[in-house]
C-alpha cells in the first residue's frame, strides 16, 4: 500500500518531539507501507539530513521555502485572511505543484498529514486523510498566555490563539481521523468526536536504559528538552528563580544541568559554577546516564512531555508537576513525584537528594511503566488499526 506523507521539515536531527514522533512514524510504517514523503528545507545543509530517514521512505521530496518567504507569508497573512500564522509560514505553491504531480503519477491508498501546519494542502478527494496533530496549539497558546508576562508576547499569542481556535475545532471534520498524543489535548478539542483518536508517544527503550555506572558524589539535576521552545525556557526559570537557590544550599553536592538545543539569551546566562547550561548534546541518553534526578516543572504547553518518559526510560526519577505529567499513568509517589507549589517542589527533589534508595525505586518503576505503556510498538500498532480504519470506510 502506498501512503503519501506530508510533512513540514525533514525529521532529523532529533531534537524537538515532533521531529521524534515523526521519525518514529516513518520508520515503523516503513515495515508495511511504500512511503512517499513530501516536506520543506530553508538552506541547503538541511538536505543532507534526508538520509536519516530515506532508508524509511520509497521517495522524498524535499520543496526549498527560504525562510524570507515563510516570515512574508506572515505578514500577507496579517491583512488578507485568519488563517494561523503557524499554518501561512509553509504556505507554498511549489509544494502544492509537487503533490499534484504525484498524485497524478501515483495511486495513494491514503495521505497522513504531519502537524497542522500543512494541513490546507489539498489532495483529491478520493485519497483517505489522517492527520498528526500531536497536540492541541488551542490547549498550547492558552496556558502559554495564561503565565506570559511580557506585553508584547502575550498580545501575539493572543493574536494566533484567536486564529487557531475556530480553525482547530473546524480541522477535525476535514480528515477521516485526527490523531493527539493525550486525552487531555483531544478533549481541548472536542470531548465527543469519533473522529480523534488518541495514540500515546513513544520511547526507544533499547536506546534509552538505565545507566550501569556507579552513583557519583555530586548529585546531577537535570532538564532536558529543546530550549529554543518557550515552555521549556519557562519552566527552567521557574525552577532557578523559586527552587535552585534553596535546594543548593541545602544540598551544596549538586548541579543542575540544562541539555538541548537552542538555548536562549536567559538561558545561556543562567550558566554558573553550580548550574551547567550543556546546549545541544550529541547523545541525550549519555546525558541523561550522568543524572540522579530530572526536573519537568511544566507551567505550560501542550502534548506528551517526552522528556519525562525519556527519564523514566533511562531509570532516572521525576519530579514534575501536574501539568507536566497530564495523562501520563505514572502515580506520584510510585513511578514519580508531583508537585505544583515552590514548596512541594523543593520539598520533592530534596527528599530524593537524601534518599538514594528511593530515587532507585522511583526510576526503577518509571521505568516498568514505560515499558508496559510507552513503547514505539504499541504507538505503531495503534496507528495501523487507524490506517485500516480509514481506508476500509472510504
């Protein structure tokens, strides 16, 4: 069967959670599916990253969309329609060429949209449409405005979230089925559309285990995740400013270490003798096999945290809160630690710099958990049943 997948940017290097999701697509419906892969690059580096994911693929095509033209896509966008701007930066006659080139050239059993990004590109009408959305951007850019305190970004993401809201809602009955990696996020949509269905992220647990070496005398708290992404960039600051400074004081043998690509300006300057701002790193499973502890303070966002099934993959325990956890089935005090207010959170991360035995039990039973709930087989296996779905009702 052949699918046509279309996608925003190539899936690779793997450093954002979309790109993650949709490497791990292509290459579990590599098995069983021809994959036609349609998506963007915006500088001539980008291309050598097709070869990560061409072995996945019968074809790719990759359309140039320079990113002057994506920001006055934007600005035409301000004056001519509501469309999203997240939706008007990939809009590209040359990508809507190319996919009437191979439908007319190839018969596709069904087309799996990436993101609702390219969700306005059009296909014929008799090819079955799934799309990816990953998370709500509704659920997203309102807990984002929710805890915005600079004026001028507020205003903006007030101003996308108004574009968003209809056309999110509106998305649905444009595809046979949409697809979010939480309940929580599909019921921001819709609480009652058999059109959404939920298909939980994954974790390569055979590339993210347990560390073997031995414990060291710094205890390393680490976050991990993009830190170009404002969530992120939030939640690190929330911990430096109400948590850091009283945790290191009691417990003098720690580091907190910030891992991802992109960091910020505020980012970079958190780097101190007792907080380490590492950047992009070659291998996040080596990086998390050097920490005792992950932090996932989340005070906004959206989706599935990856970064906390990474850690739990990996054996190290989390300490978050209940907006960072959201549906995953971890329960506090078992397979992790919640807690919302500076002082539950202080008291949490404490309570596992003194108590070796319990960070070993808590990542011991994050780990089952990922196991049993978060592996990239089941998250395939569910997107088949989609796929044959689809495809017999058409």
């Amino acid at each position: 069967m052949e699918v046509l997948f279309i996608a925003p940017r190539i899936p690779f290097p793997l450093r954002q959670g979309d790109r993650i999701i949709c490497h791990h697509r292509l290459q579990s419906l590599s098995k069983k599916y021809a994959i036609t892969l349609v998506t963007f690059y915006d500088s001539p580096a980008e291309l050598e990253n097709i070869k990560a994911i061409s072995g996945f693929c019968a074809e790719v095509h990759a359309i140039y969309l320079p990113k002057w033209r994506s920001l006055l896509n934007c600005v035409e966008c301000l004056f001519t329609h509501r469309t999203p701007f997240q939706v008007a930066y990939y809009k590209s006659k040359q990508f809507q060429a190319k996919l009437d080139e191979l439908n007319s050239t190839h018969s596709f059993d069904l087309a799996h949209y990436f993101l609702l990004r390219v969700a306005d590109y059009h296909i014929p009408e008799n090819i079955p449409k799934v799309i990816d959305l990953i998370d709500s951007m509704q659920l997203n850019f309102s807990s984002r405005i929710a805890i915005e305190t600079n004026i001028i970004k507020k205003l903006l993401l007030k101003a996308e979230l108004n574009r968003i809201t209809d056309y999110e809602i509106n998305l649905i009955n444009k595809f046979n089925k949409s697809m979010l990696v939480s309940q929580r996020d599909a019921d921001f949509i819709s609480t009652d559309s058999p059109k959404i269905e939920v298909v939980p992220v994954g974790v390569d647990t055979n590339i993210f285990t347990p560390s073997l070496t031995d414990r060291r005398s710094i205890v390393r708290i680490i976050f991990s995740g993009r830190m170009g992404y404002s969530p992120n960039v939030y939640a690190v600051l929330w911990f430096v400013k109400n948590c850091w400074d009283t945790i290191h004081r009691a417990f003098p043998n720690t580091i907190f270490v910030v891992a991802g690509a992109d960091p910020t300006k505020e980012i970079i300057n958190l780097n101190s003798r007792n907080i380490e701002i590492a950047g992009y790193v070659d291998s996040m499973t080596d990086t998390l096999a050097q920490a005792d502890i992950a932090v996932v303070p989340m005070q906004s966002g959206s989706g599935m945290q990856n970064k906390i099934l990474e850690a739990m993959a990996c054996g190290v325990p989390v300490v978050t809160t209940s907006f960072g956890l959201g549906t995953i089935k971890a329960i506090n005090g078992e397979s992790v630690l919640v807690a919302d207010t500076v002082d539950e959170f202080i008291a949490a991360v404490s309570s596992l710099i003194k108590d070796e035995a319990k960070r070993t039990q808590i990542g011991r039973n994050g780990r089952s958990l990922v196991e049993a709930e978060h592996s990239w087989l089941s998250a395939s296996t569910k997107l088949e049943s989609i796929y044959q779905s689809v495809i017999i009702d058409r």
